[in-house]
C-alpha cells in the first residue's frame, strides 16, 4: 500500500473544515485485494513518518499527532487499484494554536497483512494555521496603451490592456 498527497491547503484556521481541499491518492501495489483499508488524516507538529494514529473518530482537542475530526476513511482496494479520495469534513481542532504543522495522511491495512515496504503508508504536507483569514489582495501590475491598426467598424481605435496580480494569500 502506498499513499501519496494530491492536494493540500498551505494554511487553515482552528477550527476550519478542510472541504475537498484535501486530496490524496492510495495504490495497492500488492497481489490480493485488501478489505477494511483505512486512511487517516493526522496534524503533527513534525513530518516523521509512519504515523500511528488513536482509534478516535472524533478528535476534538489538539493534540500532536491527532486524527482530525472527520478524518477517517475505510475502503477496499483489489489488487493493483489506484483510488484519489477527497478527505471531504476533515476538520482542523478548534484549540489548536497558530504555528507551522504538518498535515498527515496514514494508510494501513487491518489484519495481518505483511506489507514490503511501511515506510510509503504515510505523506505530509506543511501547512499554516493560523487565526487571520486568507484575503486576496489585487494590485495594478502592469497598464499598456496604443492605437488599434485600423480605423474600420468592429476594430478597436484605442487597445488598453491592464495586467491584475493577486498578491494575496487566497484566490480572487
């Protein structure tokens, strides 16, 4: 089994559901198909891997290491099935504080499956949180003027062309 993170979001607020943001991919690379696959998604203060994660379904409160509330996802995978999965209702703990963390996905198989290689059944991702909401911020880059080429009906006399940028941290 491996795991592999699509898509993250950079930074998050306490409290904040992480929606389809979240994204990652799972690969069963073994010979015989797999039932009762679970995935969790864990907030860690480091990037070390594996990650054993509580049985908890509902982590409320921070803590490092802990499974997000709505961060866990059971399936089954045949052998050689590559599924993406959107981590929909994950949830940030409300208490945790504002700092650098690392935005976990754990993949293990239940049973006695002897696995190759375990050191792939975990990825993370940095991710900010953070109490300020993401705002973007649009600037005037760049503004150009000219003459149109011909003076007909249905062509332009006078082009201008102005280039926006979003310096911001969220999308406009």
């Amino acid at each position: 089994l491996t795991v592999k993170i699509r898509h993250s979001p950079s930074t998050a607020r306490p409290g904040h559901e992480l929606g389809s943001s979240f994204r990652v991919n799972i690969t069963n690379y073994g010979n015989i198909d797999l039932k009762d696959v679970i995935v969790d998604s864990v907030l860690k203060k480091g990037d070390s891997c594996p990650v054993t994660t509580p049985n908890s379904f509902d982590a409320t409160h921070y803590s490092d290491g802990v499974l997000l509330k709505g961060g866990r996802e059971q399936m089954s995978l045949k052998a050689g099935q590559k599924i993406d999965i959107k981590l929909n209702g994950t949830t940030i703990p409300a208490d945790t504080p504002t700092g650098d963390y690392y935005l976990c996905a754990v993949i293990k198989a239940s049973g006695q499956i002897k696995e190759s290689d375990i050191t792939n059944n975990c990825a993370c991702r940095p991710i900010k949180i953070s109490t300020t909401a993401d705002k973007p911020d649009l600037v005037i880059d760049r503004i150009s003027f000219r003459e149109g080429e011909q003076c007909k009906p249905n062509y332009p006399l006078y082009i201008f062309e102005v280039t926006v940028k979003n310096i911001g941290t969220a999308p406009s």
